[in-house]
C-alpha cells in the first residue's frame, strides 16, 4: 500500500488522473480517491472502506493491481513544468519521449517518419547537455540512416557519436566518483575519516574530468562533491572560492547553466561567506541574491537566517533589526516548521540582548522560563538555549541564579561535548566557569579569562554536519560578559 500512495501522491502532484481513465463508480477511482483524502493510508483501512457491506475481500489485491497499472501509464502524461520540477528535467522526459516513439517507428520500418523526431530530440538533447540522450538519438539516426543507404549522412552522425560518446564517458567516470564518495561517507566513522583525508586526490581527479569534458554533469558533479566534502571538513573558505568560481562558470558555459540550481549556489554563496567569516563580502551578496528567492518559500526563510547572521556577526544590528522584522511581518511565517519558528525566537532573545530596541523591550523573564527546553529533537541550538538563561542572569545581577546555570552548562558538556568539533563550546563555557570562581570581579575575570579567550580566538568554527548554533560569536559574548561586570564592578564602587 505504502508504494500504491506514493505513486498516487506523484501523479497528483503533476495535475492528477484524467477523468477518461476510470469507469463510473469503479473500486480503483474509490481507492485512489480515498488515498487522496488521506482516508485510506493501509490495508486494513483500505478493506474497511471499500467492503464496508461484507463483500469479499479479497479482492483488494486485484483492485490495487490495476489502480498500479493505471498510474504508471499516467507516468507518461503527467505535466512535468507542474509543481516544483525544474524545467531541464521536463526537456528530458521530453526528448526520452521523442526517443521512444522514434523506436517504434524504426522497428515498423518507417525510417523517414523516425528521423524528424530523433533530430529533434538530438537538437534539445546537445543543447541542455544530456549526453546519454544524444548517444542514444545518434545511434538510432545511424541505424535509421544505414537502413536508408544515406552514406554520408551516415559518416557524419559516427563523427557526431564519437564527440558524444567520449563526453558520456567523462560523465559516466565522473558520476562513478562520485556515487563511491556517497557510499564511503555513509559507512563508519573511521571509514569516512579514511576517504576525508583522500579529499585532494578525489576532487583533483574530478576537476580534470571537468576541465576535459566540460559537460554539464561533470561540472555538476565535480561541485556536489567539493560542497560536501569541503563542509564536512569545515573548510568554508574553500566553498566561498568554489561557488564565486561556479558563478563565473556559469556565464562562460551556457551548457551548464541551463540545468545548474542558480539559487542553489547563491544560497551556499551567502551561507560560506558567513562560515568563513568573510562578513562584509557575504552582506552585499546576500542583498544582491534576495530578490532571487520568493518571500512564500522555506528557502526565503532559510536564506533570510544565513543573512541575519551575516548582519549579527558583523555588528550591523541595525540591518539585523529590519531583516528580523521583515521575517516576522511575513505571513508565510506560520507556515514554517516549528522548530525553524523556534529559531526566529532565538536569534530575537539574542539581537534584543546585545542591541535592544527601546522602542520594544523584549520581556526576558517570559523569554527565559518559556526557551525551549533542550533536547535530542533541538540539537543544533541547545547550546544557544542555555547560554541565553545564562546572559538574562547576568543581565538582572542575579548571580545566584547564574551560579547553577553555569553548573547546568558544566553538566551539560561532560555529556555532550565529547568530540573535537564543540571545542568553541567547551571553551566559552571555561570562561563562564572563570567569571563564577572570579565572584564576577572583573579585574579577576579578565585576567584569568585572558588565555581562554585568545585560545577562543584561535579556534575555527566547526564543519557544518556537527556544528551548535552560535547566533552571537562567543568572542562578542565575552566581551559583553565583560563590559556588564565591569560596569557593575563601577557602580558598586560608587
């Protein structure tokens, strides 16, 4: 039932089944259209609803059967430019068409009714740079023209294949890599810890396919693997220089940027440039690419975090305001899952502490008692949880209280913080620790806290696959941790 829904689902999705296909009141039309209402999501709700009377159940095998048959005929008439369907793959299932009824017509001997249809999938074919689809047009034009004695028709399509075939090689070879690299880094730890340090040799390889072949899929797939295995690394000024090449890439070659995600890359442009800490060049970018992402969509959302960030770290917290209020007058907000609002309420908590705006305090006992607790579901952002309880503490000179937050935090660690990759985390946290053994005093916290906080300076940030949130750099906590005893230190003297 499980495969019979999904395949419902696709051809729903893609403008639905014609009325033409079923019978009036037949039991396949009842199943298919009880799937879509949700009302039959098993086999037992299944026979619930369609033998309701007592009739055989049976039945319902032979029902499911021809439901499947009917459906995947459909597969030939879905509208692919409907929903989210990028327009190459619908050129593909275009040309793939052509192609097959070509076949047919070759194999009835109608070689001259074969041939404008196999050109024609030929000419979108090279232009979108689907190789494997001009290696098969071309080898069936051969035959059509062998068939038809065209002899020097014939020698100039074997030239037209022989270019082809060597570019659907590199394809091929490079699709190869890079389907090894996605097995080898979903096995064990120590098997992906093992392919990582082949990175230089595996990319090396790829970009020569690349440079060789200059076709669509070994560019594409040169640049999924260097995303991934450049993020898992943490080398994002590797990335930025990736995805600033690949816009360049993209203009020179028209075959790639016909079929190439653009948004993709302007999404992972803005993203890297945040990693690498390359903020100002990551802020104009993020402005110059917004237009491209449409405010109704997760990605705007998405897009929108990575460029309030951008904003945050480079202390332009004005800009962070107006981004932030933009994504909160946005009604497609609600729409978004909870655990993304969950975030937008974080990054709130943080902006109003660090630059509150006077003309709206934000109210950080209810912020503070209503966080969201901490746990597996949240990971990526518990960290950030805590480390707000315990900035609203500091922030009311309640040291009590702080007191057995920073305990919390020092628990917190020793189960969690295990691997190198939250070593920003465990020393931000040390720093805590020194702030509540220096009894808040600031000359003390300052100076113990010193070597701390240049060893924090030190430490990169952690690739993307294991990283906390760290909505406000730890160095610019520190600093405010500091500035707020250090005034406190003065008032008390006075």
């Amino acid at each position: 039932m499980e495969e019979l829904i999904k395949l419902v689902q696709i051809v729903e999705k893609r403008g639905g089944m014609p009325p033409h296909v079923f019978t009036v009141n037949s039991k396949e039309k009842q199943l298919y259209r009880e799937i879509i209402t949700g009302q039959i999501h098993d086999e037992s709700s299944a026979n619930l609803i369609l033998y309701s009377n007592g009739q055989d159940k049976g039945g319902l095998k032979m029902v499911k059967s021809r439901l499947r048959k009917k459906l995947m005929n459909q597969l030939f008439f879905i509208d692919e430019n409907i929903g989210n369907n990028q327009g190459s793959h619908a050129i593909e299932q275009s040309c793939l068409a052509k192609f097959l009824q070509a076949r047919v017509l070759l194999d009835a001997g109608a070689n001259n009714l074969a041939l404008p249809l196999l050109k024609q999938a030929l000419s979108k074919a090279a232009e979108y740079d689907f190789t494997y689809i001009s290696s098969l047009c071309l080898r069936a034009i051969i035959q059509a023209y062998v068939n038809l004695k065209e002899t020097t028709l014939f020698y100039k399509a074997v030239d037209q294949l022989k270019t082809v075939t060597s570019k659907l090689t590199a394809d091929q070879e490079s699709e190869m890599i890079f389907s090894e690299a996605n097995i080898e880094l979903s096995r064990s730890i120590v098997a992906r810890k093992d392919y990582l340090q082949r990175v230089d040799q595996v990319l090396g390889k790829m970009n020569k396919i690349w440079q060789d072949a200059k076709t669509f899929e070994t560019f594409n797939n040169y640049y999924r693997l260097s995303m991934w295995l450049h993020e898992l690394n943490g080398n994002f000024d590797q990335i930025v220089n990736l995805t600033d090449r690949s816009e360049q890439i993209l203009k020179d070659y028209k075959n790639v940027a016909k079929r190439f995600d653009h948004r993709y890359n302007q999404f992972i442009q803005v993203y890297a440039h945040l990693r690498a800490k390359k903020l100002e060049q990551g802020l104009a970018l993020a402005n110059a690419y917004l237009p491209s992402f449409s405010p109704s969509s997760n990605n705007w959302f998405a897009y929108m975090e990575n460029y309030t960030l951008l904003a945050i770290h480079a202390k332009k917290y004005e800009v962070a305001h107006m981004l932030l209020h933009q994504v909160q007058e946005n009604p497609f907000i609600k729409k978004i899952n909870k655990l993304a609002q969950e975030r937008w309420t974080l990054f709130e908590a943080y902006l109003q502490f660090i630059a509150p705006e006077k003309e709206n305090p934000l109210k950080w006992q209810s912020l503070v008692h209503n966080a969201p607790t901490y746990s597996k579901d949240k990971e990526g952002f518990n960290v950030a949880i805590l480390i707000l309880q315990v900035m609203y503490y500091l922030e009311i000179a309640d040291y009590e209280a702080l007191e057995y937050r920073v305990d919390s935090l020092k628990k917190y660690a020793q189960h969690h913080f295990k691997d190198s990759f939250s070593e920003r985390s465990r020393i931000f946290f040390k720093l805590l620790t020194v702030l509540v053994s220096s009894n808040f005093d600031y000359s003390v916290t300052h100076k113990k806290g010193s070597h701390l906080y240049q060893k924090l300076q030190k430490t990169p940030t952690p690739g993307d696959a294991y990283a906390e949130i760290e909505i406000i750099p730890y160095e610019h906590l520190w600093e405010l941790v500091l500035n707020r005893i250090k005034n406190t230190t003065l008032h008390a003297k006075q």
